[in-house]
C-alpha cells in the first residue's frame, strides 16, 4: 500500500510540473511574396520569403527564400533594398546577401542568417555632408548572367548587381509592404 500511495504521490507532482512549465516563447515571422518584374517572360515564376526574428537572442535572423518557375541551371543575386523594384523610383540603396543557382526544374532556394529585420544602409551626400539611413525592407532578385536572361527581356546591357560587376536584369521582387517595415517594433 506504502508503495502505491508514493507511486500516486509522484504521478501527482509529476502532473503539476508539467501544467506549472512556461510555454515557450515564440519567435516572430514575417513572410512575403516575391513577383516576377516581367511576368510575361516569366509567367509562372514566384516566391517565399520568410524571415525568421531571432537578432536579438542570436545575434541574426534567418532568411529562408524559395522560388519556382524560373529558367533551369541559372544562377541568381538576392540583394535586400530599400524599396521593391517595382517603386518609382525603383529600390534605391541595396545590400548583397547571397545567391543561388535553379535546379533543372528551375527551383530554387536560399538560407541566409544576416540581420533582417533591422537592416539598414547609410551613406554620406550632399555639401555640407550628411549622413542618411534607409531602411532595407524588400528584396530583389536579378540574373547573376547576363548571357542567361531570356531572350524576351530585351535586355541589351548589364547591371552591376553581382560580385562581378555584371548581371542581368531584375527577375523577382517583392512588391508593396513586406511586413519587415515593422522591424524593429
């Protein structure tokens, strides 16, 4: 009997720890869209972003992209901006942050731990000099090659988004509010 009643004693206390835990706390996330600048080159392609909030426990966040239908075996530059490539004018200051090559299906992924969410970019202008802050809250995605943007671009030039100096032109972008606007809170 004194065996059972410290059996029960314990699945009691056993019970009450488990109610009296803390639930964790829940790390924020902010996710968005991503749409191609030329749909109709581009008719099928899109994209995730989703960041995960973890700059001030961790030191970064974590980015996660995901894009589908764009051209096979092309390589990619993701930059964040300060505005979607569709604003006029559009993105203005930008921060390189990685880039990715679609697989034979044209799919496509990337996972960058950076701050995000309270990315920002500054630089001095103007006489006197003053120094100005713009807050990176969209991301755009461009060709990594010019020689692999299809043909239906029209696009006779370069860019100069990619370590080389040479890219293609903008294939994905968010457009309009992101939600990273709301960083930091």
């Amino acid at each position: 009997m004194r065996k059972v009643v410290i059996v029960l004693a314990f699945m009691i206390l056993a019970y009450s720890l488990q109610g009296a835990r803390v639930a964790p706390r829940r790390i924020p996330t902010t996710s968005f869209d991503l749409v191609p600048r030329h749909a109709a080159c581009l008719p099928d392609a899109q994209g995730v972003v989703t960041v995960t909030h973890r700059e001030d426990g961790r030191g970064s966040d974590s980015l996660r992209l995901n894009v589908r239908g764009l051209p096979a075996r092309t390589g990619f530059t993701v930059f964040l901006t300060a505005e979607d490539a569709f604003a006029s004018p559009p993105f203005g200051a930008a921060q390189y942050i990685g880039d990715f090559t679609t697989n034979a299906a044209g799919i496509g992924s990337l996972q960058v731990d950076t701050i995000v969410g309270e990315a920002f970019s500054s630089t001095v202008v103007g006489s006197p000099p003053t120094r100005l802050r713009a807050e990176l809250a969209h991301l755009v995605i461009w060709f990594a090659d010019p020689a692999q943007t299809p043909d239906c671009f029209n696009f006779p030039g370069s860019t100069p988004f990619d370590g080389d100096g040479e890219a293609g032109p903008t294939a994905l972008s968010s457009q309009g509010p992101t939600g990273l606007e709301d960083f930091p809170d």
